[in-house]
C-alpha cells in the first residue's frame, strides 16, 4: 500500500511548455543588472550558464523555497560561486526569501547576496563556495552523505533519503588539484547519485584557456570510473533535460555533463571573451545586451508571466507533502529507525553517548596511563564512537600512525556501505572538504586525519569549514618536533598557531589521556564550529591533577598550585601537550630551589579566550610572571606572558634526530625552563 510513496510527484511540465528563452534571460537580465548596480562581480558565468539552469531548476530540482531545509530536498551546489548571481536569480525566481531588494543590494555591507554564496546567510545556498574546485569536493561528501544514510536508514517501499546532488563546475574547478582528488574517490565510491555539470566556456580570466588547460577532460573523468555524456550545447535547454535524464538512469556510476557554452552569452560586444567574466559590462554594453535579448524591461523588473513560469513553491509544498506521508507512515512502522533519522538530521546527539563520556572520562582518570595522545585519541575513540553511530571519518592513508580507526569500525567500500572507517588515500585537501560536505548535508558526524605539517594541503577546506560553522573533527598527529627522526619536513613547528588564527577554528593540544577525551568530547559537542585536535607521536606522561572535566573543557586550568597553595606563586608556567609535562617535572625543581610556581595547562587557547574576564585572571593572575612552554613559535604565545614573560618556544624549522636529543638541543629541559624562570623573576624584581 506504500508503493505510491517511492517516487516523487509528477514532474514539472516538459520544457517545451514553458518559455525557456524568456526564463533564461530573466537570469541573465538579473545577473548583468546587479553586477553592473554593484559595478563589481561575475556577469559572463550566470549569462553563460541560463539554460542549464532553466533545464535543472525548471525540470529536475526537486525542492521547496518555503523550507530550504526540507531534509529530502536534492542539493545543489554552485562550485564556480564567483557566478553567484546565476544562485541568486534562481532562489529569488523561484521564490525563496531572497527578495528583489536584496539583488539589488548584490554585493553590498550585510546583503543576503555576497560576492560568494554562503552557506547559512541565503536560505537555499548549502555550502559556501568561490575557493574553486572545493564546492565540487563539497558535493561529493554531499552525496556519498546522502548514500549513507539512505543504505543506513531505507527500508523496502519506504526511500525516505532519496535526493540527488547536482553540482555546476567551470574550467578553474576542473584546474584546481582537488578536483582530481574528489572525482577520484566519487567514482570509487560509485556515487551514481551525483551529477555534475560542467561548464566548458573556454575562458577564465586571463583569457582562452587552451596554452594552458589542454586535459581530455572526458577520457579523464572517464578514468576515474565516472559516466560522461557530452559535450553537448549548453544553450539548449532540451538537450541538457535529456542528458540529466540519462543521467539519473545510471545506477553505478556518477555522472559528469560537458556543457558547451559561451562565457557573457546575450552580450554583444563581450559574449566569449574574458571580458565577460569579472567585471560589469558597463552601461552601454547592458542596454545593447537588453536590446540583443529582446527583453525590453527597466532593470531589475522581471514580468509576472516568467515569475509564474520560475515559480517553484506550489511544486516544493507537493513534493515536501507527499514526502511527509511518506515519513509518517515509515515512522508508524519504523518508530525507532525514524526517530534516529530525526534526532540525526537535527544534529542532536545520544544519551548514550553522555553516559560513554563521562564514564570514560572517569575510567581515565584510574587507570592514569602514559601514552602517546595519538593513542589517547584511539582510545577516546574506542570509549565514544560506539554510542555515536553518526560518526564516520579515516585519515589520508595514515591510518596506523593517525590511528584513526577504531576496532569496531569497518571499512566503507563501495559494496559494503555500513563502514565508517574511510580510507581516503593520500589526498588531504580532498579529504577535508569531502568531510565539509558530508557535514553539510547532515546525519552525520565526519573527522578527517593526517598528520599536523600536512594540514598544509587541507588549509582552504580548514578554513571554509570555520566559515560555514560545520561540526567537522580534524585529527592532527606527530604535532611537534617530537616526531623526531623524520626531520624539519614532517615536524610541526607553526602549524598549531596558523590553525588558532583561524577565525571560529577551535583547537586542542592535550597532555594526556583525560585530556585527550576531554577535548574529544568537546569537538562532538561543537555545534557551530570546526575542532582539529593535536596529537602527539611520542609518549607522554599522565599528569595527576584536582579538577574535573569541567574545567579541563574551559580550555585552561591550573594543574598544579604553587607550594605553599594559592597566592603563593611567584611564576606561572603555561603549557600545552607534551610540554605540560616538562613544566611540572620543573615546577619540582623550583620548588626544590625554594621557587614556588604555578603550572597552567592550556589545552585549548581558542576556548579559554572565550571564558569570562574573572575565570581567565584566576588562572592567570595578573601581576605574577609567566613563562609559556610550547613545541612551536614563540609570537602566538606573547598575549599571554606580555613584556615581562618569557617564551620556550622554537622560531625555526626542526632536525632529524631522535625526539629526545631534538627536544633537548632546542633548549626544552627543565634546566633551561628553570634559568628562565628565574631571569623572568629577576627581571620583575629589579
């Protein structure tokens, strides 16, 4: 009795009835005329790219502008977002609330229509894009998301995760290293689902692309086990229809769309050359495109009929009702099976997984074990991932010295989708930002790994994920120049502080494995943030300490008062890591000297930033000398000591040798800690 809730409503009428040429020089129209109100931005993609869009958003899409985030609703991603006026005419056509104001306002100081889509300011937009090739990565993790959770929560007759991913591409996405990384491991995973749709102009900026972007590109995408259907003209409407058509037949492999095109296409004097593509077309050039589109309107006015026609609500609430039926009646014969999808899509987590924490936490804190807090991490892991069943992540083919599986975690292969162990291969950036769109879509929870030097290759995904607020984890080992005898290539020596300056990153560099755990539960409790999280490759001591996990999660905190208690300290000591150690074995020798000090642990510099004015001095009481300790560059660390600290830190690349003699040669002794406790001291007092 449920067979009529399978598939989606009925179509959209076919193209043929409907006034394409119209439609698509309503986009057009719209992009050239807040470009050229803005007098800044890209006209020639969204003039190039109309009737792609008229066949996709008019014929296939299946969405509703009155709830943007209908959890059943297809994905759409606008990789090439410098073209992010063709995004904005299509939502405010189709009737999101993105009023004509606000294309008016393109461009402009807290409009919803940025130089680049963002993902949460315009309803509609699911994943920040203009960093090209990464809205492409993004759509990958979209789909292998959606396929996931389809295989994960579908039962017979009742699809209640059935979308498809459709992403637009330009010739800098196909340019940019990571969409080699992210094709490859789309048409490894067999992502049938995800439909690209290139659009092959010829142009980027610096004019025709042919003396330096020669690619077969279809033997290429062939290559890495994708369908291609074209090249095919891009200008015609009904040839894109039936191509994304076939595409949808595919049951294996995902598919790519070449789309022939020409760049500012209805502009007389700039159709086809790089002059179309990132600047205004300029008053004269608007009014004799006008004139070239016959479309005879003032700016900005589009008429009721091509509104009527683009409009896309009353087939939005259809498709979303019949989807709820559909939900309901799963929910009345799957109650607990729904419930998941409920709580999951809505970011919420497990009860299970509260009681995992704390009784790991605890369990912790008895057994005080020394290990590596790579291995920390493993074994957070091992205590929280079992009550997590969103969580899903792997490590760029470092999995044993990551040690980012944990034991009951199987590998996702293409035939055996309940893995959630991902092997990535060597691909970091790849990696990161198919991990942003997995968490973009919802359902689950990824993390990434790789070592903290090669976080380098991953840093625009980094930073993207800050930007849109996603919960993504990325696991960071050998974090210092305690690796050792790999040497200065491998060893992280200014990694920690770039990745604190990111704005809305949070990160960790634990000492143990209480603090391990602590930080690990506090990136899956993150909703509004990226987590990366430092790890260590050697050994290193547990630290005993008073305080519970509460105040290890305000990201510093006193882990062993002064002698004679508080008030009595004559330094502070501020570390993080594998120096945290280091500090209370010199803590001891002062103390044997008759210099009482304090020894803060500051895990997180980014979270205890955030605790209030009161809390942050009685840590760090002001008037008391500091001295920081920290495996990496000193200039983070001068906010904290100011003029009258000090810093033990290293400002140049490493050495190859074992980590103890490297550790020592660099001046991280308690000797060297203790000299320079004492000067800071002398230093007041004189």
């Amino acid at each position: 009795m449920n067979d009529r809730f399978v598939n989606h409503v009925s179509a959209p009428p076919a193209l043929s009835d409907l006034p394409v040429a119209l439609m698509a020089s309503a986009i057009r129209a719209l992009a050239m005329d807040a470009v050229q109100q803005a007098n800044s931005g890209h006209p020639g993609m969204p003039m190039g790219m109309a009737e792609i869009a008229v066949a996709l958003w008019g014929r296939h899409l299946a969405h509703n502008p009155a709830n943007p985030q209908w959890a059943n609703r297809d994905r759409f991603v606008l990789s090439n977002g410098h073209g992010s006026m063709l995004q904005y005419a299509l939502l405010h056509l189709t009737g999101y609330d993105l009023p004509l104001q606000e294309l008016k306002n393109f461009r402009q100081l807290h409009s919803r229509t940025p130089g680049h889509p963002e993902r949460g300011l315009t309803p509609g937009v699911e994943t920040t894009t203009g960093p090209l090739g990464q809205g492409f990565a993004n759509a990958v993790g979209l789909a292998l998301a959606e396929k996931l959770l389809a295989a994960e929560l579908n039962r017979p007759a009742f699809d209640i995760v059935d979308h498809w991913t459709y992403v637009l591409m330009g010739d800098g996405c196909m340019m940019e290293g990571i969409s080699h990384e992210a094709a490859s491991l789309a048409g490894t995973w067999q992502l049938n689902k995800l439909i690209a749709i290139y659009d092959d102009n010829g142009i980027s900026i610096d004019g025709e692309v042919k003396p330096w972007f020669t690619d077969d590109t279809v033997k290429r995408f062939e290559a890495y086990g994708w369908q291609v259907i074209g090249p095919i003209d891009g200008h015609d409407a009904a040839a894109v229809d039936r191509s994304i058509g076939a595409a949808k037949q595919q049951s294996v492999k995902p598919t790519l769309i070449v789309g022939k095109t020409i760049i500012g296409k209805g502009s007389p004097g700039r159709a086809g050359t790089e002059k179309a593509h990132g600047e205004a077309l300029g008053e004269a050039e608007v009014k004799a495109t006008r004139a070239a589109l016959g479309w005879p309107h003032e700016p900005f006015t589009v008429p009721d009929d091509v509104y009527a026609a683009w409009d896309a609500k009353r087939a939005g609430a259809a498709r979303e009702s019949e989807w709820k039926q559909l939900f309901d009646a799963y929910a009345e014969r799957y109650p607990q099976e729904a419930g998941e999808f409920e709580r999951r899509t809505q970011g919420e987590l497990p009860a299970a997984y509260f009681a995992a924490r704390d009784n790991a936490i605890a369990a912790a804190v008895q057994k005080s074990e020394s290990v590596a807090t790579r291995k920390a991490s493993q074994l957070a892991l091992e205590a929280l991932a079992p009550a997590l069943p969103e969580i899903i992540g792997g490590s760029a083919d470092l999995t044993g010295s990551n040690l980012t599986k944990w034991s009951k975690a199987s590998a996702l292969r293409p035939d055996a989708l309940e893995g959630r162990h991902i092997n990535y291969g060597v691909r970091e950036f790849g990696m990161c930002a198919i991990s942003n769109g997995i968490a973009a879509h919802g359902g689950f929870l990824p993390f990434a790994g790789t070592f903290l030097t090669f976080s380098d290759y991953a840093r625009n995904a980094l930073r993207m994920a800050a930007l849109m607020k996603l919960r993504v984890i990325y696991v960071f080992t050998h974090d210092s120049i305690g690796l050792g005898e790999d040497g200065p290539t491998h060893q992280a020596v200014e990694h920690a502080a770039t990745l604190r300056l990111i704005p809305n990153m949070d990160v960790w560099r634990p000492a143990d494995t209480v603090e391990s755990l602590v930080a690990w539960a506090a990136a899956i409790e993150r909703n509004n943030g990226p987590t990366s999280l430092l790890f260590s490759r050697q050994s290193l001591p547990f630290i005993a300490r008073r305080v519970d996990a509460a105040a290890i999660g305000r990201g510093a905190y006193v882990i062993s008062e002064a002698a004679g208690g508080v008030g009595k300290a004559r330094a502070v000591l501020i570390a993080t890591g594998s120096e945290v150690g280091l500090a209370a074995q010199a803590q001891k020798a002062l103390a044997a000297q008759g210099v009482a000090v304090r020894v803060v642990s500051m895990p997180s510099t980014t979270v205890f930033d955030r605790q209030d004015a009161q809390y942050r001095s009685e840590v760090l009481p002001a008037g008391v000398p500091r001295v920081a300790i920290e495996a990496g560059v000193t200039d983070f660390w001068w906010k904290y000591v100011r003029a009258s600290g000090a810093v033990i830190g290293i400002d140049r690349f490493g050495e190859s040798a074992p980590a103890k003699e490297v550790f020592e040669f660099f001046g991280f002794t308690v000797d060297n800690v203790v000299a320079t406790v004492k000067q800071v001291i002398n230093k007041g007092v004189q």
